[in-house]
C-alpha cells in the first residue's frame, strides 16, 4: 500500500500536499498528478507555468505539457500550445490516444479547443508588465533576454502500484516563438516504467534534452540503485561531460522516484523541490550539489520560504 | 581515417552513396549528412519526406527535422514546419544555437523564412492525388486514416573521428494537424556521442517515443557491445516489454554506427536501409526480425529494387 509524490520547486507543495492525501485513500497516480499540477497551473503568482507563466519574445504565452502512464508506457504531450487553461489535462487526453498523442502549436490548441478543454487568456497583467519591464532592461543593459525556465515535474506512486511522470511549463521566458525545451520530451523531461520508477526534469531544456536524463535515472533505477544513487549518479556524470565536451553545461535538476515509494534528487544549481509518502508528511526541501557528485538536502527554513513569498508577490512598478 | 554512413530506407542510398566518397576526402560529417538527407528531401517520389511527401488531415504538409553533433551534443530540430525546401538544413542550422534550438509550428517556419531558407509550396499534385484517393478509401471502407512513416535518419561518421545522426519526415500520413512523432525527439529518433557511436529511428513515432531507443542503442554501444549486438538487446526487448503491458507495438526500425564504422540494425517488420564505409561501397539491404531476438539482413535483389522503383512511380488514377 505504498504510494508517493515527489515535484520540483516550492511551487509543487499544495498540489503534492493535497494529491498524496487522495492517493492515500486509493485516487489514481495519474489523475492525482494532473490534479496537483493543475494547481501550479491555475495559481497567478508562478510565472513559469500556466496562468500567469511569462511570455514569449512577442509577449504570447506558448506552453508545454506531457503526461506518462508507467503501466503502459502511454505518452501524451503538448508544446506551444496557447489559451488553454489546464495544459497537463490536455497532455493527460491525448494519451488515451494510439495516434497524434504529441500535438504541437496551432495544431494543438485547436485539439484542446475541439476536445472541450477550457480555454482562457492565460496572460496576466503581471506576467505582461514582466515582460515590458524585462524588455527594457534588455535594452538598456544589452542583456541576454533567456531567464527562468522552472517546470513542474511530478512523478506519483499510488498503491495500485501504478507510476505517472508529468510535466507543465511556459518555457523559457523571452523564448522565440515555438521554441520547446525539454518538458514535452520523452526521456529528457520526463519518464516513467511503473515496474521501475519515474523522473522528471527541470533546468535549460537545450541542455538537458542532449543527455535523456529521465531516462537514464529510470534505467539506472532499474539495475537496482536508490533513487538517490541513480540520480546523482546521471547527473553529475552527464553535466561533467557537457562541460568537458562543449565548455559549459545549463542549469539540471531532477527528482525521482521508484516503485517502493523511495526518491532522490540531484541538481547543478540550488533547487527546491517537495515530496511526501506514506512515511514522509508534505515538505519542502532545498537541494544543492556537494562534493564527490553527490547532493547535499536540507529542509527549507522559515526565512527561505517567506523570502520566497516575498519574492513572488512583489509590487511592479 | 575510419568513415562511413548508415541510413533508414532505400530512399537513402543515392546520398549516402555520394557522400561517403565526399567523407573519404575529408568532408565534415554533418555537412555529408544534410547533403545526403536533402537529395531525399529534394526528390519528388519519397513520399515521406520533404517534396512529395504526404499530407495531413487537411491535406497541408507539414514536416519534423532534426540534426545532433556528437562531439559537442548540440542539437538543433524543428516540428510541424511548412513551406521550407530542407528542414534537415534548419535543424543543422538551429543546432549552433545555445537557446532556442527547438522550434515547432509557425515558429520554425517563421525563423526559417526569416533565416533566409530557401521556401518553396512542398506539396506536389502527386501527393495530393494520394491524400485524394485516401480520403475516399477511408470514407468507403471505414479505414482507419493513419498509414506510413518512413522517416529518413542518418548517421555518419568522418575522418576526423566526427560523429553526427539526422532525421527528417513528413511524418503520419493523414496526421491531425501539429502531430509528432520520434524524427525531431532526442534519445527517441536519433542520438550520437562521437566517443561512441549513433543511432536513428523510423516506425510509429508515439511508440519509438515510449522507449528512447536510439539513446538505449548508443548507451550499450557505450559498454563495449557491437552496434549489432546494441540493436538487437534494445529493440526486441523493448518491443517484447511494450506488446507485454499494451498488448502491441508498431513497427520500430533503428540503424546504429560505432566510432570504428561497425554497423547493426534491428527491426521489427521488412525494413530497407543502406550503409557504406570504408570497408565496404553503398549497398541498400533488407532486414528482418529473425529468431532469438536476432536481425536478418540480406542484400536487395535485383526483382526488389525493380519493385519498389515500379511502386513509387506507379501512374494514379
């Protein structure tokens, strides 16, 4: 009767939180996915997905989403899709679909559209005046316009002993038009064998769909790691072969799960991420890469969290 | 001063043939591998890819190209494009771009007008005629629309130890309208490590996208195997788990070089392809799934190669 769910950032904590609750009293991984992402979706205030998510070069929020059954290696997946509410809903959808399970832009949003998905002006005035403002800085200061790129992932574990991966984000801010990272990619963004265990991904999207780092962390998984093991183990080794290979690698971070409910993490950057089981209460925890490819995981603070509310919701000019 | 080039279908074999002579003189291995997949693109009769290639539900062509380094990972790919003479080009193109790499939908083909490729209406009365007579097949007999898939993928290998794979398809034939399939995704239609080797995929996209297998196939290359021996282990066990949990897997058809010229190949159906090396002139083969998760490879006749030439140019009614 094991079951879990483990998400990247602080955004993930409510859904995670809630979701693990009704996968407790027997929900579906799959639709206690959906359900908690579509809560990172839906809230205002997280600007890196769904209502609220930054917009591209044109100022046209363009999002992504996909959706991983374990059972059945099912896939549905979105990218550049645009209006609609509940992006990881739709990515949910299409699964069920044999064929034409990966729909992209115009495409996919009429899809969504026919099929009855609720659709919206996903831009708010908030992540509009973002983008003025970003603009002028780029502007005034010859910046790099490529910013912030923070996806939810989640894996869950239900005590079905099915397994889920999903993915939701609107990408890299400023992003050219149709531009996908790795978020609606198979084995980069995300992966899922409910015999196994599941990862997913969040960072630069360029970078991290050259190593199939969900993937990786599955199949290592599968060769009898922990979770931690096989995370730390994908990771560092992968980022010390782009760096070697091409002078630089982009911001990883991934967190997984197997199939008894244990997880890990491993990540280039400072990461939050959140997770709870039927051993572990909700909790929000910060990840930081340590010594030996290893990763080192505390819980956030008090201060850290408020910060971070702070952060959010501050006034724009 | 190893080099060589292996390829999905028939199709491939003037522009491997052409090109592994350019490779023996020094020709970079990606520049041989757009060169051998544009004659693909360009000629009318594939119709699969590029110019002549089937369209989707609403009769508009709209393609998937990609293109990865294996010395630096870099990858560069495009989903859903129109209008654009070579998309393997663009994704060569995108490949030298550390953000936004990835495009699909109008974005590609508005980053490719803009990039100055070359644009060109790429249906042809042929491939109309063909998505014409399908229709009235599909409405008298109740067909299920969805029928071929032969994405053209390439790896090559130059002499100075280079490694680089490509794709490019018009993907499902009456596909809904922004469909994907594997061609453009990473670790699922094509990867290349040059310190190992690469591999590239072509078959029913929303199953190959299940199962990363040319990253797999590269992974086990990576541990010392034979590209054939890589092949095999990767596509029929990965075949047999799929059919296992779903009941069934579509057609899945992978060709794999190591950094040393050695080639394999595994399939799960009748499958064309060609290979040339150092060792050996271009040659088109035929595969098939043999006993004991092996692949039977054969050279195609004379009566076969007679055949198809018959079939693709065959007078419609």
């Amino acid at each position: 009767m094991t079951y879990g769910m483990i998400a990247t950032w602080r955004m993930a904590y409510d859904g995670v939180a809630e979701m693990t609750k009704e996968l407790q009293k027997g929900k579906d991984a799959g639709d206690a996915l959906v359900e908690a992402i579509k809560q990172v979706e839906d809230y205002p205030f997280y600007k890196s997905v769904g209502y609220g998510g930054l917009p591209n070069e044109h100022c046209i929020l363009e999002m992504d989403a996909a959706y991983m059954d374990g059972n059945t290696f099912d896939i549905g997946a979105v990218a550049g899709i645009q209006d609609v509410k509940n992006p990881i809903a739709v990515a949910q959808s299409l699964s069920h679909e044999r064929f034409n399970s990966f729909l992209v832009g115009s495409g996919a949003t009429k899809y969504a559209k026919n099929a009855g998905f609720e659709c919206q002006n996903m831009l708010t005035e908030r992540a509009k005046r973002l983008w003025e403002l970003r603009m002028e800085e780029i502007q005034k200061h010859n910046l790099s316009p490529y910013d912030g790129h923070d996806t939810i992932g989640a894996v869950s574990l239900d005590i079905h002993k099915k397994m889920v991966a999903g993915t939701s984000s609107s990408g890299l801010f400023m992003k050219k038009s149709g531009r996908v990272g790795d978020s609606p990619l198979s084995g980069s963004g995300f992966y899922v064998d409910s015999e196994i265990g599941g990862a997913t991904a969040t960072g630069l999207g360029e970078d991290l769909m050259k190593g199939c780092l969900s993937y990786e962390i599955v199949r290592l998984m599968g060769t009898g790691l922990h979770p931690q093991q096989a995370a730390d183990q994908a990771v560092y080794q992968f980022a010390e072969k782009l760096t070697k290979r091409k002078g630089k690698a982009g911001a990883f971070s991934l967190v997984c799960m197997n199939k008894s409910g244990e997880w890990g993490v491993a990540t280039n950057v400072e990461f939050s991420f959140v997770v709870a089981t039927e051993h572990e209460a909700a909790e929000i925890y910060l990840a930081y890469p340590a010594e030996n490819q290893t990763t080192r995981i505390e819980i956030a603070s008090k201060e850290w969290l408020a910060a971070y509310e702070t952060r959010i919701k501050k006034p724009l000019d």
